[in-house]
C-alpha cells in the first residue's frame, strides 16, 4: 500500500519472521513494482488508444483503413458498419492496416485495441465510398527506339480496365501515325517509326469509360551508319579551278569536306605538328600536312576552286541527323603548267635562270607555293645549285 509518500508492504521474510515494513517511495531499495494477472483479477494494464486514419475508396478502388500501434495491445478488431446498421466486416488482426472493396454507400468504422481482456475503442468514424466507373489512373513510359528498333510503350494496370488504346503521333506534322488496340492482359506494345518527333498516350478502356495516360513525348533518331559518298576530282592547275563532286551519302544530312596539302619543310621550327623524338638539329626534309580547305557543305554536292601546284588529300565527311559519320578521301595532284618558268610566260628563258639564281642567293622570295615546286627541276625536294644547272641546261 502506498500512502503520503511511504510504501507499506507486509513481507515474509524479515528476519524469518513475518512483518509490516514501511519504505519511502524514492528509497534506492525499490527498483520496481508487479502484480501478477491472477484469473480472479482484472488487468489492470490498458492500450493505448490507437489513433485511426480512413482513406474512403470507389467502387472500383478499395477503401483503406491504418492506425497508429498501440502501446500494450495485443491485437485489434475492426468493424464496419453499413447505413443500415449491418455489420459488414469484422477483422482481427496484429497489424495496423486494412483494405477492402466495398459497394457504394455510406459507412461506420470503429476499432478496438485489447490486451488479455482489457480494451479501449476509437470512436466511430464515418465515410462513403462512391461508384466510379472510369479505369484508375495509371503510369506509361516509351523507349524511344531508332530507325532499326522499335518505339517501345509500356504501362501499368489500370484498374477496371477491359482494353488499352495506344495512339501515336508525328509531333512535326500533327498526323496520327499509328493507333493501336490491346486487351486488359496487355502492357506492352511496339511500332517501328521513322525517325522524327512524336507523342504517344495510352487509354484504359471499359466500355465508353475511359482514363487517358499522360502524354509521353519522345524522338526516333537514325542509328544505322551513313554510306561514305563516291568522290569524282578533276584536278586543274594553279590558275584553272579543281572540281570535286560526290554522289548521295545515304540518310545524309549534311556534308563537310576537308582539302590537305602536303609540303617538303625544310626548318623543323615551321612544322605544323613537329615529329615526337626526332632530333631537330639534323639537315632533313619533312613533310607537312597543311589544311588548305575546311567548309561545312550542307547538301551541297560539289566543291570547286583554285589550288596552287602540289599533292593534295581529299575527304568529304557525311553525317545523318544522329550525328553517325562516314568518310570518302581522294589524293589530288595539281599539275605544275612547265618546270622552270618561274616568271609565268609559259616558256623556259634566260628570265627563269635570273629568277633562280636570285632566290638562292636570298635576293628574291617566291610569291606563291607552287613557284618552290617549278624550281625544284630534279624534284629531290630541295630547292638548290643543282636545279639552277639543270635550268639552264634545259634552256640551252
């Protein structure tokens, strides 16, 4: 017995003998109290009130019932009443929530927490469930799909749905491009499209009750490689132009072509890409790639213009709308009119001689790449006394 602070007990072992103690109630000898659940002694340990959460369905979508745990309780009972009074669902259960189907109508729940007899129950809390006739809501997704695979859509279920409806249309031209129908075991179908812009929706069906996806946008793109173009070059000569023409790159969308010269460079320093692990202070001839023409053709079949005299490496690239890429190339070689007429009158005279002689001797620059390429008369690459005497020999 507990009074004014003080515990009362009555102990039969104190002592061996059987006696009334008295202990303050903040004594550090209590560490607890019990009492054991005899058969002719209430509980007298309660739930907790669990707190109950109705979320009402349709008829079509089940109406679902949760709680809070609550502390104690050993399990829980469930009813559910009808507007007339019938009871209409009576569950025991150990968890914390319930669902169920249940017809139009307005109803009553309440819910009971027990634990060995002992109970505490929530009020009665009412709802409706109302009819609905409509398919539930549901999800779709698309894969898009290439010019090789198939536009893929798939979706969830749809809940009182008898057949699905996929409709897909060319987002460019506003036409539908495909519609297709599906019975309710189906999730899944697929088209194979051009490459494009499209929306597709997919609509759950039950008679004239329909519910609609949202709607999906997606792009079919080309994923098949390009065929590299057919080059045609007709070289000219330094002052006639030099035609290139290509035929059709297939699924192109666009050309770019690419013209490289190559040069003999004698001053390592002057290199467009110097060679890696070559010693720059020995007497050679490198080559050098220069790129002389780079120009995006859009559908343009054709390339004509003016090359000075040397050796030339053609490539047209092709590419389609996904970017996929094929190259065509072509060597070139445009002509030099005559070896040794350095000052462009069409004939070898003493002229040509003076115009060497003063280059060598550093008096006189060339004005233009393909003069190098006249004066080199034994083509070694050099430009030197050796060309000037095979000049004048030939002038001679």
């Amino acid at each position: 017995m507990r009074k004014n602070g003080t515990l009362y007990t009555i102990e039969g072992n104190v002592s061996n003998q059987v006696m009334r103690c008295e202990r303050q109630l903040d004594s550090v000898q209590i560490i607890g109290y019990g009492c054991p659940l005899y058969a002719d002694l209430e509980n007298q340990i309660v739930p907790e009130l669990p707190v109950m959460t109705v979320t009402p369905g349709m008829t079509n979508l089940a109406t679902s019932i949760s709680w809070t745990a609550s502390a104690h309780a050993q399990k829980y009972l469930l009813v559910i009443w009808d507007a007339d009074g019938n009871e209409v669902v009576r569950e025991e259960t150990t968890g914390v929530r319930f669902q169920k189907l249940l017809p139009d109508g307005d109803y009553t729940a309440q819910l009971t927490a027990e634990n060995s007899g002992t109970t505490v129950t929530t009020e009665k809390q009412a709802f409706t469930v109302t009819e609905n006739h409509n398919p539930l809501p549901f999800s779709a997704v698309v894969n898009a799909g290439t010019d090789e695979e198939p536009s893929t859509v798939s979706w969830t279920e749809s809940v009182g749905a008898l057949s699905y409806r996929v409709c897909f249309v060319n987002a460019d031209t506003g036409q539908t491009a495909e519609t297709l129908e599906t019975d309710n075991t189906v999730r899944t179908c697929e088209k194979q499209l051009e490459p494009g812009n499209y929306t597709v929706q997919v609509t759950a069906c039950s008679g004239s009750y329909e519910t609609a996806s949202p709607v999906l946008s997606f792009t079919v793109k080309y994923r098949r490689p390009v065929t590299a173009p057919v080059l045609e070059v007709n070289g000219g000569t330094y002052n006639t132009s030099t035609t290139i023409t290509w035929d059709d790159g297939e699924r192109a969308v666009g050309y770019r072509i690419r013209i490289i010269r190559e040069e003999f460079c004698y001053e390592f320093s002057h290199l467009v890409c110097p060679p890696v692990g070559v010693d720059s202070s020995l007497n050679l001839v490198y080559q050098n790639d220069i790129t002389i023409v780079e120009e995006d053709m859009g559908m343009q079949h054709s390339w004509s213009g003016v090359l000075t005299e040397g050796f030339y490496w053609v490539y047209v690239t092709v590419y389609n709308a996904a970017g996929d890429t094929a190259e065509a190339y072509h060597s070139l070689n445009v002509r030099v009119p005559l070896e040794g007429d350095l000052d462009d009158d069409g004939k070898l005279t003493q002229q040509d001689a003076v115009l060497l002689e003063q280059y060598l001797l550093g008096d006189l620059a060339f004005s233009r790449y393909g003069m190098t390429l006249r004066a080199d008369m034994d083509g070694d690459g050099r430009v030197n006394g050796f060309d000037l005497a095979l000049l004048r020999q030939k002038i001679v």
